[in-house]
C-alpha cells in the first residue's frame, strides 16, 4: 500500500480518537497509548476506509486500451476520462473506431433528421462503483465527415425493479 499525507493524516487522526477513547476507559497513559496503538489499524482498515469507500466517489483510471475495451465492458468508465481528456479518437475514421470500439452500441438522436443519427455512436461505460450511484455513464462521438469531430460524456438515470 502506498502511503500518501492524506493517509497519514487520517491515521494521525483515527490515533488521536482511539487515545481520546482510552483515556475514558483508563487514566494510565502507557495503557491508553497501547490500546490506541493496537486499535488504531483496526478501526481505520476495518471501519473508517470501507465507509470513506462506500461514500466517496473516486474510481482507478486506466488508459485507453483497446483490447481491455471490448474484453472488460465493466471497466469502461475508467478509461472514458483518458479518451476525452487527451482526445485520442478526434480524426479517426468510423472504421478505425469500429476496430477500436466495436460497433456502436446506440446511435444517438438528431433534432435536426428527427430521427437516430448514424453520425452520434452511443457506447455504454456502464455504473461507477458507489453506495447511491444511479447513474449509467455513456460516451458519445460525433462524427462529421466520417471522421470523429467531439467525444463527449453523460449520464442516463436508470431506475432498478
């Protein structure tokens, strides 16, 4: 496990509870410093870091792989950012993506034809891992030309029966 300030702190700061908590139980400072000591990893490991996980919203973030793409569905959502961000579809053609992307899941709606459009291909990234996430992540690129103008990512609220 790598240990960042952040991780410090919050054992500095899980430590700084459990000393509070012995020091209720018992005035002898060398047995308060032991128990904080000995629940310390506990508490942060078992309690406190599942708990941050379940409610905060960070996810890994992978870089763009094709093959990982197409074989690993579910972890979409943690390449989309590297695609949008450093724009490595903008100027290929439907054919490169195709081969890249497999085929567009959905096409996506144009106003303008009032109908689907086979220039906005829909993938689906699937749900970021979190306690009240209801949300389905979805990339959609714009083509114009045959060739990808603008990637962009939104979220579709899905209700579960």
């Amino acid at each position: 496990m790598i240990y960042t300030p952040l991780h410090i702190i919050f054992l500095i700061g899980i430590f700084l509870l459990m000393w509070w908590f012995a020091n209720t139980i018992d005035k002898r400072k060398w047995l308060s410093f032991l128990i904080s000591l000995v629940l310390t990893p506990f508490v942060f490991y078992y309690v406190f870091y599942p708990v941050l996980n379940i409610f905060s919203s960070y996810h890994h973030e992978k870089y763009f792989e094709a093959e990982a793409w197409i074989e690993k569905p579910a972890f979409r959502y943690e390449m989309s950012d590297h695609i949008i961000t450093d724009s490595i579809l903008i100027g290929k053609t439907k054919e490169q993506i195709q081969d890249q992307l497999g085929k567009p899941e959905w096409f996506g709606w144009d106003d303008a034809l009032k109908a689907n459009s086979p220039d906005l291909w829909n993938y689906n990234l699937g749900f970021e891992p979190g306690a009240f996430n209801h949300m389905q992540e979805c990339l959609e690129l714009t083509f114009e030309k045959d060739t990808v103008n603008s990637v962009r990512q939104y979220q579709l609220e899905k209700s579960f029966e």
